[in-house]
C-alpha cells in the first residue's frame, strides 16, 4: 500500500484518538461531581497520552494525497476500531485488579454496542468507570460513526462510503451532501439521547442513572449500571421507556433526516421500519400470552417483561429484565432464535438486520411463483427498489459467511473447554453484538468474567466481525487487497 496513504489513514486515526482523549473529560468531570477524585487519575493519564499519540499522527499535517478509495476505507474502517480500543481500555487498566484483556475486551464490548462485561458489583463501581462505559456505547453507536462521516469530507474522503462500510445501507441518499447528512444524524442522536434522559429520570431514575442508559438504550448497546440490569428498577415506567428507546435507536437514520426534511411518512410507509415493528408486535403479543399461561404473571405484567427482554434481543441491546433462561426450553429456543434477527439496515442495532429476512422472504415466494410459471417473467423488488444481482448476491455472501464466522468461533471456544451451550450462544451473542448469552455462565444473570483469556480474545475478534458486517474486515485477508 502506497506510503501516502498509509500516512493519510494514520492522520485520520490521529483526530479519532484525540476525538476520544477529550471524550474521557466527561468521566473526569463525573469523578469530581461525586467526589471520587481517587479514581480521577487513571482518567487523567489516558487521557494524556491518548492525546499524545493521537497529536503525533497529525503532526505533519495532512498528506497532500489523492482520495482514499473503496478499498482504502475498508482498512481505515477496521484500523480505526481496533485503535480505538486499544486506547479506550486504558482506563480500565489503570483501575486496580483489571487485566488488560478484560480491559479490552469489555471496551469492545462497547464500542461495538454489544454489551457483554466481565466486571461485577456495578452497583457500587465508580461513577467514572460506569459512565466510561457507557460513553463508549454511545461513541460506537451512530455518534461515533456520525463524527467520521462529519470530519472525512473535510479531508475530500467521501464519509459516507465508510458509513456504508460499518453498515450495510443500501438506501438513497437523503442529502446532496454527505457532511450536511451527517450533521442531521449527529443532531437526531443527539436529540434521542437527551429525551431519553429525561423519560427515564421521570419514569423513576436518578439523572445519572438516567444518563447511562439512555446513552446505552440509544446505542443498542446494553451496559447498565446494576448488575441486575433494568431489574434493578420495579417501575413499569422504566420498563416502557427503555423498550421505546431501544426501538428507536434501532430504526434508520436515514429516515430521520428524511422525515425532518419534509417527507413526513418517510419512517412510516418504509417497509423495513413496518416489518421492525410488525415483528416486535407480535412476538410480545405470543410469547407474552405463553409466559401468562406457564408462570404466575397476571398478562400485564408477562406483556411488560416479554416486551423488554424480547425488543433487547431483537434490537442486540442486551439489557435484561429477569433471568428469561428460567422460563424453560422453549423460552431458550425463542431468545436463542431471536438473537440473529437484529434491527433494521442504517440504525446502530447489530444482527442479520430485518431487511435480510425480508429480502430472503421476496425472494422465496419469486422461486415459488416460477415453478409454478416456468416462463414467467417475475419482477423481484423490496421497498421500491428492484432486487438486481448484485443485491441478491451480497445478501448471500454476507448471510453465509455470517454464520460461518459463528460456527467456526463456538468450534474454538469448545476446543477450548466451553461446554456446547456458552460456546455456541457466546460465538453468536458475539457475532451478533447482542451482550448476554444463554446457560448459566453467561446469560443474563451472569456475566463473561469466568472465561479463559483465550475465550474472550476470541469473543473480541467475534464482536469486531460483526460490528463490521464480516466482510469489511475478511476483504482485508485477501492477497489481492495489498497488491496496487
């Protein structure tokens, strides 16, 4: 790879780690309020040479270079997560008793919105430490991504092909202008962010409490600031909240801009967004009834904690509301079947996406109809646009090696002693950046601090391929991509 753009990629990466220097003011500022200035100095040096470092790949100024092409970004992409964890961690190292591969691997387990943690005794944890982690779910959710597409075209790199590289988004453009797209994102995140804030403070939270989670619902992400999860909290209100935060940080972006731009039903007539919704309806509806009929829960209460745990799953937050792997086999095929289903294409929820099954769907009844009519001409086409080859053929590139990427991780957490269950949820609550697995060890009433090193190293390499859809970062393993 041609050394200008190496140097440019590295320039990039340089406003990324000052980017989250200055972001570790806010768990600074936090330690003070509460006057825990005994954990302010882990902060205060990871801060310092996160900076440093991030100060001296911008040094020499930007690389009068020619634009980053595709293949430029998929490295830029991957490159950038990995560094950022690498510097995220550091305040988790410097706390006392956190190795660096616990450090790591909860910080990807952030800045992927995945949600799985090792560390325990949440209640009682640092106030820096707990709002860190959640500030990092909030950064790997759209607020980060949202910053890169801001900054990129200012260095003439179209921000919104890396955009495109993190989430498989094949819908038009909502703006002329990538930069001003990503403008109206930072802004709707934001907006979401601070109204969820409130929701949550009035429904019966403290507004620290209330902070992190939303920080955490918005993002998909799943960090909470009790080991019992939404548990912790018996208001009904918290409970409702939390599922409709989920459900909107699990819908396109896009189609908030679109919708703030005038086009009023842009959320409403997509068909993506109508079968998010339609699926969510119904399974709380069903599995609700089920749990009434199997458990002493009057059907309000069953509905309530069915629609929190489901939408977690669904939408990959990973919050949870109760330990649901208590509720029997059937319950444990359900969450398990639910964990690959994720959001919707262009919003910060993790999975297979729904525009996946619903285009595996379209498809399904096209082959059905030319058997039936052989010499047929049957149009295929899925929310306005026609399914041409390409589409199709990315769909099931993706969707195999998809779940290639978690067979073959639960094969190497059994070959290291993982019994079936933790290793085959694990590889897939981590491929899926969902947060909980099933079993005792790692389901909701546990957490991944049990596991062998090799585990959760395996675990991070899991969270990273899905985070980034597995082929931004397999394209990177190809001889072809080096050669120029």
């Amino acid at each position: 790879m041609p050394l200008p753009v190496l140097r440019l990629i590295g320039f990039i990466l340089g406003i990324f780690l000052i980017t989250l220097a200055v972001s570790m003011v806010i768990p600074m500022l936090t330690l003070m309020l509460h006057e825990r200035n005994d954990d302010l100095p882990a902060f205060v040096w990871s801060s310092l040479i996160t900076f440093i470092c991030g100060l001296g790949l911008i040094a020499r100024g930007r690389p009068e270079t020619p634009q980053l092409r595709s293949r430029d970004m998929y490295l830029l992409t991957t490159s950038s997560w990995v560094v950022v964890c690498a510097f995220g961690a550091l305040p988790m190292v410097m706390f006392q008793d956190v190795s660096y591969t616990d450090a790591f691997f909860e910080t990807m387990s952030g800045i992927t919105t995945t949600g799985s943690t090792v560390f325990t005794g949440l209640d009682t944890a640092s106030p820096g430490l707990l709002i860190w982690r959640s500030l990092l779910h909030w950064l790997g959710g759209i607020g980060f991504i949202g910053m890169a597409v801001a900054i990129l075209p200012l260095l003439r790199v179209g921000g919104m092909r890396l955009f495109q590289t993190e989430s498989s988004d094949w819908s038009e453009k909502v703006t002329p202008r990538s930069h001003v797209a990503a403008k109206y994102i930072l802004l709707i995140y934001l907006a979401l962010t601070a109204l969820g804030t409130l929701a949550l403070w009035l429904a019966g939270m403290t507004p620290f409490e209330a902070f992190n989670h939303s920080m955490s619902l918005i993002s998909t992400g799943g960090f909470s600031t009790s080991d019992a999860s939404l548990a912790h909290w018996t208001q009904p209100a918290v409970h409702w909240v939390a599922v409709l935060v989920m459900m909107l940080g699990s819908l396109p972006f896009t189609l908030y801009v679109a919708t703030l731009r005038g086009n009023k039903m842009a959320l409403l007539k997509d068909q993506q967004v109508q079968g998010f919704i339609g699926f969510l309806v119904i399974t709380w509806l069903v599995f609700g009834t089920w749990l009434h009929l199997h458990s002493d829960f009057n059907w309000l209460d069953a509905f309530r904690i069915v629609a929190v745990n489901v939408t977690s799953v669904v939408t990959t937050t990973g919050v949870a509301l109760g330990d649901y792997t208590l509720w029997g086999s059937f319950s444990l095929m359900v969450f398990f079947y639910l964990t690959f289903v994720g959001g919707c294409s262009g919003s910060t929820a993790g999975g297979l996406k729904i525009f996946r099954f619903q285009v595996a769907f379209s498809l399904l009844i096209s082959s059905l109809k030319q058997l039936i009519h052989p010499r047929a001409v049957i149009s295929k086409k899925y929310n306005g646009h026609p399914l041409d080859e390409e589409i199709v053929r990315s769909l099931l590139t993706f969707t195999f090696f998809f779940m290639v990427t978690i067979g073959a991780i639960a094969l190497g957490l059994a070959l290291i002693g993982l019994d079936w269950t933790t290793a085959l949820t694990g590889a897939a609550t981590a491929v899926c950046n969902v947060g909980p697995g099933l079993g005792p060890i790692i389901g909701p009433a546990g957490n991944f601090s049990t596991l062998p090193d090799t585990a959760k190293w395996l675990l991070t390499i899991g969270m990273l391929l899905g985070r980034l859809e597995v082929l931004t970062v397999l394209v990177l393993l190809t001889p072809a991509f080096w050669k120029y």
